[in-house]
C-alpha cells in the first residue's frame, strides 16, 4: 500500500502531492515550483451544484447525498526552515476554482494546502 504519490507538472512548474491522513483520510497539496504561475492552478467539482465561497473563506456546494464544504486553503512557503504563512483564497467562476495568493517570495518552493472536505451529510435526503 503506498501513503503517497507525487504528480508533476499538471501544470508548467506545478505538481501535487497526494498522501494518506493518520485517521485514514486523503490529503493532498499542490506545490508550486520557484518562479510558477500560480494563476494556472484550476479545477473543477464535477456533480455539484452552488457552488459558492462563504463568509469564513471555505467552499460550500451541493451534492446528491447533501451539502459539503471544503476548509479555507492554507498556503505557506518554507524559509529558512521555518513556515511562513501566505495569504490565500478561493476564486469560484461557474463551476471552476482557482486562488487567489497574497505577497510571497517567488523564489521559494509555494505549497496550497486546500484542506479537507468538511462533510455535512443528512442521510435523509439520500436516495437509494
């Protein structure tokens, strides 16, 4: 069983990681090279619906099985050992998301953590 993989250059200069939680999640990060257009980063939540940015930053969108929401991202770089947080957020235009980065050093390694689904499941609404 492998705990994490690595993807590089989904975009120029632009890879993910993804790896396993201790408490059996998955996680994943994008990391962004020195000098890469962090403008490039996009994806898309295919069967959802509202999608929308609430007033906490997170992502929130329906789903057949109820509403999710997706935790602010946390973006940082590592500077001389030591984690230096960079202001972040979503950008939602239709169904595709993008962020949005405050000033960082572009010649360091950038990393987004766009944080775990958050889910808010009502088994009621479920169909089977």
């Amino acid at each position: 069983v492998y705990r994490s993989l690595y993807y590089e250059n989904l975009w120029e200069g632009v890879g993910a990681h993804f790896y396993g939680k201790e408490d059996g999640g998955m996680k994943y990060d994008f990391l962004l090279e020195p000098g890469a257009d962090a403008s490039k980063v996009r994806f898309r939540l295919n069967g959802v619906s509202d999608l929308r940015i609430n007033a906490d930053g997170e992502l929130e969108f329906e789903t057949a099985f109820g509403p999710l929401s997706k935790g602010k991202p946390y973006t940082y770089q590592l500077i001389d050992g030591q984690e230096q947080e960079v202001n972040c957020k979503y950008i939602v235009k239709g169904n595709e998301i993008s962020f949005e980065l405050g000033a960082y050093d572009p010649t360091y390694e950038l990393i987004i953590d766009p944080v775990a689904l958050l889910l808010k499941l009502d088994i009621k609404k479920a169909e089977y």
